[in-house]
C-alpha cells in the first residue's frame, strides 16, 4: 500500500464483511495495539427495530447505544447516525485515525460515496480523509459463500426482512470494491478458495493473508481514489483472469475465469431460452450487454450464489462514454475436482450457450431494422424499451 504521511486530515477506514465473528475479531486486532485508533461498529436489529452504535478502542467500550432504526432506506439509516458520529470521533482530539466497522453484509460502495461528499471541503467531515476501503473474508469457506445458493436470511445476516440476497452477492460486491482484501484463514488448505479471492478481486486491490496481517497504521497510511473504486464496481471493469505469477497456480486449485465477449447483441428470445445456463449455477459472473431491440441501451448482468440480476444501465453514452456496443460477461466459477480438464466441460456449455444466445448475422443484415416494433419480451427484466 502506498504511504501518504503529508495529510494532516484524521484517516477514515472502512471495513466490510459478510462474517459477524471476522469482522469482530479484525477490529480488535486493529485497535488493541494501536491506542491512537478508534473504531465505530453498526449492527442492524432490524426485528427489533434498532441500531446498534458500538464506539470502541484498546481501553475497550467507549460507547454503546441504540438507535431507532427510522427509515425504510437502511443505508439512509446508518448514514444519518454515522456521520455525526464519525465527525465527533475525528474532532475529539483523542485518536489519530478511525475504523468504520459496517453492518454485516453491507457493501462498502455506497458507504465511500456518501463519505467522499463529506470529506470535500465544506462536508461534515472535512477534517477527514477516506484512507482504504478494507474487506475480511474467511478463505476456507470461500468458494462456498461465493458460489454456493445460501442467502443472507439463512445465516440470519440479511439487513432488513426484505433483504433477499444472496451470501456470495454480498460478498463479491465487498470483495471486488476493496482496496485491501484481508484473506483469514490458511490459504494452503483451501487453494480454490485463494484462487477464486484472486480471480474476482481488483487488479490494483492489495491482498493479506491471515486475519492480523495488516495494522490499523496501514490502512491509515492509504488513501482511497473515489474514481477507482467506481471502476472496480462498475460490471464494464470485470476482471480478467489474473496471471499465475512466477509461482504458478497453486496445487489443488480447481478455480477458472472465462470471459464471454462479442460486439453481436443478444437475441431477447435466445437469451431467456439460454438464461438458466448463462447465468444460475456454482459461478459468479458479471458483466454488460445489448440487445438487438434495444440498439441504445446497455444492460446490466450481475449473478452471483445462483441469482441473476438484468438491468438496464442507460445508453451507452450514459454508461460508457468511450466505449462502442458491446457484449462482455466475465465468469468465475470452479471446477468439481483438480483434473488438467476438469473444468473444460462447464466452460465449454457456457460457451456454447453464449453463442447460441447471440443474434445471427443474417438477423441483422439490415441493420436492425427489423426488430424495430417487435415484442420486447424483456421487458419484465430490463423494463420498458426508451
């Protein structure tokens, strides 16, 4: 991580996770050696109807209140009772640099939005900076929560009783977003898990094995790019397969990236004949497409935990000014055993799928035109044609 040390502003880390015991446990290690931090935890009670404000630092329990939980828009929520706290911490002259503990399974992104407008000058927070956007995951459990279909309200982690998501869409939005991917556990003994941390996290991410493997003097030293971690975020930034390094893939890694790309739209019909096959299954994928009856429209794929989420990102000017008409989908998955051609099969019929789903060049030798008019038979997904 680079060091920045001419900033006088009080540092701000954000720390997410889609396990409770983790994310405890991280921010004691951070805290318990590092008597200039302080750190503020969330818990949503959302059946009793409250939140719960922890402000903790290496003398212990600074704070402990609860706060009725008023709004419907739970990150509206936590970010009216957050904010005036995190100014008070940052203000209060006792702590060099402040831990921002989440909610379990919330995603960081909008937290860093809403803190890099008050960390302008003239915000609530202008004495302070975003330093990193930090996320703890448990590698031997890994490839389970990234791929298998548990949701959040079966681990009793989701953040509101409509909160249907799924474990691994939780976490690869934390994970993806991250500057700094705290990887717990023993690398060694789960290879997949390490391999699929590495095929979903960011190109310009930081990655520390072991949960105490990073200070709270380190995150501090960071400083998050507001730009950059939109582009994490954004499906168009879809990571490629990472290089293997000079030391190889590891032994017993069964993890695979494959990406689907053509400058051919989708064929609507096709596409719903073929969904099950693009996008449910043990994979994560994510992505941006068009469709032949939506010349202007670029559209979201987003699939994680064996869900599939379309949705319509605007035009292409709106979304990706510089970038022409485009079908790219980038999959993550792992294979059922570590055979040299294990995982062949999978990505040969996502592939095929791929292919089939696309339009044909003769079904768009006029440019299109055709289809102008027709039934838009996506429309329950991607919501009616501009």
């Amino acid at each position: 991580m680079p060091h920045h040390t001419a900033d006088r502003r009080v540092p701000i880390s954000v720390l997410a996770s889609v396990d409770p015991v983790l994310r405890d446990s991280a921010v004691l290690g951070l805290v318990v050696d590092a008597p200039g931090t302080v750190a503020l935890r969330h818990d949503i009670l959302a059946d009793e109807g409250l939140i719960r404000r922890v402000v903790v630092d290496a003398s212990g329990v600074v704070e402990q209140v609860l706060v009725p939980l008023e709004h419907a828009c739970l990150s509206c929520a936590v970010r009216e009772d957050a904010l005036p706290a995190l100014a008070a911490l940052t203000e209060d002259g006792r702590w060099t640099d402040v831990i921002m503990a989440l909610p379990v399974s919330a995603e960081s992104l909008p937290v860093t939005r809403a803190l890099a407008a008050e960390t302008a000058r003239g915000g609530l927070l202008d004495g302070a900076r975003i330093a990193t956007a930090a996320t703890v995951a448990d590698v031997e459990t890994f490839e389970h929560d990234l791929l298998a279909a548990d949701l959040l309200a079966e681990r009793g982690i989701a953040l509101t009783p409509d909160d249907d998501r799924s474990v691994g869409e939780a976490l690869a939005a934390q994970v993806e977003h991250a500057d700094v991917i705290v990887a717990a556990g023993e690398a060694a003994a789960a290879p997949t898990g390490s391999g699929l941390i590495d095929r979903i996290r960011a190109e310009d991410s930081s990655r520390v094995d072991g949960l105490h493997g990073v200070t709270a003097a380190e995150l501090a030293a960071g400083r998050y790019d507001p730009v950059r971690g939109e582009r994490r975020s954004n499906p168009l930034g879809a990571r490629r397969a990472p290089g293997t390094g000079r030391g190889g893939r590891a032994a017993g890694d069964r993890s695979w990236t494959l990406e689907l790309r053509s400058d051919r739209p989708f064929h609507p019909q096709r596409l719903l004949d073929r969904i099950e096959d693009l996008g449910t299954g043990r994979m994560r994928s994510r992505g941006v497409f068009h469709v032949v009856d939506r010349p202007l429209s670029a559209c979201l794929w987003d699939g994680a935990g064996g869900q599939l989420f379309l949705g319509d990102l605007g035009s292409w000017d709106e979304a990706a000014a510089s970038a022409e008409p485009h079908t790219r989908i980038v999959v993550v998955g792992s294979a059922d055993d570590a055979g040299p051609d294990a995982e062949q099969d999978v990505r040969h019929d996502l592939v095929d799928a791929f292919h089939d789903a696309l339009v044909r060049p003769d079904e768009i030798a006029d440019g299109g035109l055709s289809w102008l008019g027709r039934q838009d038979v996506l429309g329950p997904w991607l919501g009616s044609r501009s």
